[in-house]
C-alpha cells in the first residue's frame, strides 16, 4: 500500500503549508517506509525523497520553497516497502 498526495495551491497560506504536512503525516499509515515529492520551479521539476516515514522527512523542509510565481504545484507519495 501506497500513498499519492497531489495540490495545486494557489497564493498558498502558512496554514495552506501545515494542512499539506499534515495530509502527509495522516497519509503515512499507507508507507512508512520512503516519503517524498517532486514540484514545479522555474519551469524545472525538482524533487526531494528519503527513506523514512513522513514526519521524520518533513522535519527539515518547508513547502514554502517549492512555490513558483505565488503557485504550489507538487504531487508526493508515502511508500510501504515490499519484497
């Protein structure tokens, strides 16, 4: 079982940022395992992943640097790791 999260926010809010944090946290029931997202910046898309559940990743970023031109456009995933 997985996780995808997708939003596209625009003009996004500090509470806009903690509600995606928390969908990310809520959404890790479904993969404990890996999180990450990629966005839209600059007309590039940048991604960041780690192997670690959602509130552990998210400890150090900040939604806030993925917005381009006042927009948030970001699709992420929580991964459970299967053999």
């Amino acid at each position: 079982m997985c996780a995808i999260i997708g939003a596209v926010l625009n003009n996004p809010t500090s509470d806009d940022f903690e509600l995606l944090k928390q969908l990310f946290i809520q959404s890790s029931i479904r993969g404990l395992h890996a999180t990450g997202y990629s966005y839209v910046k600059a007309g590039v898309v940048e991604t960041r992943k780690g192997p670690e559940e959602a509130s552990t990743f998210l400890l150090n970023k900040n939604f806030k640097d993925c917005v381009d031109d006042n927009v948030l456009h970001l699709i992420g995933h929580c991964r459970y790791s299967t053999s």
